[in-house]
C-alpha cells in the first residue's frame, strides 16, 4: 500500500509502499478514501513533537473510508460498512489504516468521504470541551476564542444547538462567515479587546492559547468555566478567581463520533472543506493556507 511518510523532522514527506497492516482483535482495518490535515500533522513533521513520536512514521489522524476487515472484539462495525474515525496512533494518510475500536464509526450518510473525513478530530474537540469539561447548559454564555478555526466553527454550532448564547471571537477575515455560524454576537480580535466588549460570561473556550488563558479570567463570572484546547494549564490555574480551568486531550469514543454523525445527518452540524489535495501533493496539503482566510479543513483524497 502506498503511505505518505515522515522520514526525517522539518523534511518534505516521502510517498512510500508499505506492507497492508493487519487487525489486531480491538482494531479494524480501513480503506481509506480520505485523511483531513491537522496542526498536529503539522506539528510532527515539523520536528516539534520528537520528544514524544518516533520517525519514520506514516502521518494522519482523521480518516474516512469502509471496513476491510474487522478483529474478533469489533462488534460495531463490520466489512463492508463505510466509516469515519481517528487514529490516535498515526496512520492514516495511506490507503489502509489499523484503528482501535473506540475510533471508528459510521460515517455521516449525509456526507461524502472528503467531507466526513473533516470532522473526526476537530468535532470531538469540540464536543468533549463543550459537553464533557464545561459542561455548557442552555441559556449560558460562552465565548468562543477561535471560533473560525476548525474547533471552534463545530464549538459554535453545538453551542448554539445547545441553547446558549453565543460570542464568537476571531480574526476579521473571518467575520462573514462566524456570523453565517449563527453567532449572537461577533468579536473582531484584529480591532477589539474581547474584556472591553464581552461583559461576563459563563464559559471560555479556548482554541488559540497563549495570552487568552488570563485574559479569559478577567471575563469569567465566578464559578465560571474556561476550558482549552490549545495549552497546558497549571493544576491551581483559575482557583485564585473561583474558577475551573481545565484542558483536554481528545479520546475518541464511538458513542460520542455517533452523536456527531447524528448531529450532520439531522442538518444541525454544518462541515467545511477548503480544498482537497490528491495523495501525490501531501506535501502541499500539509502546508497550505488560504490567503484570504476561508474557512474549512484541507483534505487528502487517497484513490
């Protein structure tokens, strides 16, 4: 099988063949039609985590495609079945993927694979911030830093699906399009300081990290929730203001990529790809940005 490689950190990805992996008993081996780009993916061939992952390795988390073959623990899916899911191991920018039982789903029968390959990672984010840590409640308040970003557009749809009362805060090339997200209210982060326009709210979600973790306190009613995908908090973070900071690293779960796939097919989940990009341009897609800001993930297509 072919497989986009990093064989050496900060150097361009290689297209390789491999040997077709096989199931273990808790894992299913996938098709893949689809990998999505994440800043993690980024991030590893840089060289940034090589205190943590091992090169040569094959890159990609996100996936789309149909089972193959399953391992004699898989009851929830089957050969044949066309699936979504995250490889917290790797691995899915190739033509076949092993993945645990907890990362693969059913795919969104509404979505194609370009589309459905673009929510995995960034959707469980999202939800796990929104619903698992902060707990967000109808009629709450949430400001949303970040919340054009792939993150952030599925925290402001989920939010609002939740009945909260929504701030989004992003670059102003954004604007247009946070506001198509249904946001109550928009914050320019090129013009405005979000203290100066917010008033209080209930929960913080953080996609961008750095000076937003104190600034975000001075917003925080009491007994409020900041919650971040985007930095490492110290264990007594907030407990000085009465409030509760917590981060997350993102555990995919089969129940909760249900939630998501139910969500997109009921037309309450809106998903956005910028571009896709064929396997022999990894490279490309792994470093590409859009001038003008437009929203969406980049994909692979892998034929």
């Amino acid at each position: 099988m072919k497989a986009i490689r990093i064989n050496e950190w900060a150097q361009p990805v290689q297209i390789e063949e491999l040997p077709q992996p096989t199931p273990a008993n808790d894992e299913a081996l996938v098709r893949v039609r689809a990998a999505s780009v994440n800043g993690i993916d980024r991030a590893i061939a840089a060289g940034y985590l090589k205190m943590m992952v091992t090169a040569p390795l094959t890159l990609g988390t996100d996936f789309a495609g149909e089972v193959v073959a399953v391992g004699a623990d898989i009851k929830h899916v089957k050969p044949g079945d066309a699936v979504y899911g995250a490889s917290l191991s790797r691995g899915a920018f190739a033509e076949y993927v092993v993945v645990k039982s907890a990362g693969v789903a059913r795919k969104p029968r509404s979505l194609d694979a370009e589309h459905a390959a673009a929510v995995p990672l960034a959707g469980l984010s999202a939800w796990q911030l929104l619903f698992n840590l902060a707990k967000l409640q109808s009629g709450e308040r949430i400001l949303i830093h970040g919340a054009g970003g792939g993150i952030g557009s599925f925290a402001v749809q989920l939010a609002k699906g939740k009945g909260a009362y929504v701030i989004g805060h992003a670059k102003a090339n954004k604007a247009d399009f946070v506001r198509q997200l249904g946001v109550d209210e928009f914050v320019n982060a090129d013009s405005q300081r979000f203290e100066d326009v917010v008033g209080t709210v209930d929960v913080v979600l953080d996609t961008v990290g750095g000076e937003m973790v104190e600034r975000s306190f001075n917003v925080l009613k009491p007994g409020g929730r900041f919650v971040t995908a985007a930095a490492m908090l110290p264990p007594d973070a907030g407990k000085e203001r009465g409030i509760a900071a917590m981060g997350i690293y993102t555990q995919p779960t089969v129940d909760e990529l249900n939630k998501l796939a139910e969500a997109i097919d009921a037309g309450k989940l809106k998903v956005f790809v910028n571009r896709t990009f064929p396997m022999d341009e990894a490279q490309t897609a792994l470093y590409y940005k859009p001038q003008d800001g437009a929203a969406g993930k980049v994909v692979i297509t892998i034929q």
